[in-house]
C-alpha cells in the first residue's frame, strides 16, 4: 500500500523499439473500439502510442498485483484531462464492456471501464457507474471522485459514503460524512463486498 504507481518517461525503458511495436500495434486495435477513450489518451500522450501502450498494460495486468483479501479490484486511471475506473467486477449502464487483448499469452481477462468523467457512482442499483450485486449494499451506495483540475490533488481520488445502510469501509475503517483521500492498495468494502483499490497516474512528462 502507498502512493500511486507512476509512469514516467523512463517505464520500460529497457524494451527495444522492436519489442514494443507488437504492444503498441495491440494497444492501437484495441482503443479504436472506444474512440473517447483513445482520443483522450492520444491528447493527454501527445499521440506517443508507446506511452499510450505502457500504461494500457499496466492497467490491464491489475490482477497480478491483489492481495490474498479479494478477487476483485477497482482501478482510478488519471492522465493529462482524463479520468477513468476500470474493473473486474460487473458494469453498470455506466460502465461499458473492455474486450481482451488480441495476444497468444497470458490471456488478458476480460474488464470493464467507466465512461470518462470525474465522479463515479457505486451501488446495487444498474444505473450506477459500478454496479455492486450484493444484497447489502445499497442502492446508490458510495461515490469515487477525482480531485479539482490542474489542482494538487488533480490525481487524487476520494471516496464518500452515500448513507448507506450497511456503511462503507476503508482498511476496515468505516467512513461516516468525511470525504476520504485513497491511497493505491487500499482494502474497500462496501456491504460485505470487498475491493482492492489501485490508482494509477501518469505525470505530464508521459501522457
């Protein structure tokens, strides 16, 4: 647990350009399936698709990194302008279903991402940005948000219980009216329904 992790100019710098053509080739084919999400990445990288491709693998090999507590993860992606959740667990009506990666191995698992925006709804209910199928969790449960633009905190994510019934905890914590700062490997649990949260950055000098 601790800070977010970071991709610098320097992430994998030791691929050859030949190493990293067949990523970015694979990154390219997959993002035109969601044109907002590659348009505003091409903007926040300055059309650099190595850097763009770096930080989709990273983003993809979230399940590696969960501990032994849960097989689920919620995942704040923050660029440049642009803001995202992805995730293993199921969608809701705003979510929108992210295919695997064409490649012969590992086999990516299959995710799911949040339309680009800056606050994220959770909860039992469909029209959440997050849907969570637990019985004790509430309908519009708890809410995820991304610090001011061009602030201190822009690549900060916090996270608000909604009056929920059964609460909502942080490490076991559980929050009442504040507005907490998460930190990546942090232990959510909404209800009974526990989730790694991993938050994942890029500073201006990559994307």
């Amino acid at each position: 647990m601790g800070s977010s992790l970071k991709l610098g100019p320097d992430t994998g710098s030791s691929m050859t350009s030949a190493a990293t053509r067949p990523l970015v080739q694979q990154t390219r084919a997959f993002l035109t399936h969601y044109p907002d999400l590659y348009r505003a990445l091409l903007a926040d990288c300055e059309f650099d698709l190595r850097a763009i491709a770096l930080l989709m693998k990273a983003l993809l090999s979230a399940e590696s990194r969960l501990n032994s507590r849960t097989q689920f993860y919620l995942q704040a992606v923050s660029t440049r302008e642009t803001a995202f959740l992805m995730t293993n667990l199921p969608p809701g009506e705003g979510a929108e279903p992210l295919e695997p990666l064409e490649q012969p191995e590992p086999e990516v698992p299959r995710v799911y991402c949040t339309r680009l925006g800056r606050q994220w709804r959770l909860g039992r209910g469909r029209a959440n940005a997050i849907a969570l199928t637990s019985r004790l969790v509430s309908r519009h449960h708890a809410t995820i948000e991304r610090g001011r633009a061009h602030a201190e905190d822009a690549n900060v994510f916090y996270l608000t219980d909604q009056d929920s019934h059964n609460g909502t905890f942080v490490n076991y914590r559980r929050l009442h009216s504040e507005r907490l700062a998460l930190k990546n490997g942090d232990l959510l649990c909404f209800g009974r329904q526990e989730v790694q949260f991993f938050v994942l950055t890029s500073p201006q000098s990559a994307c």
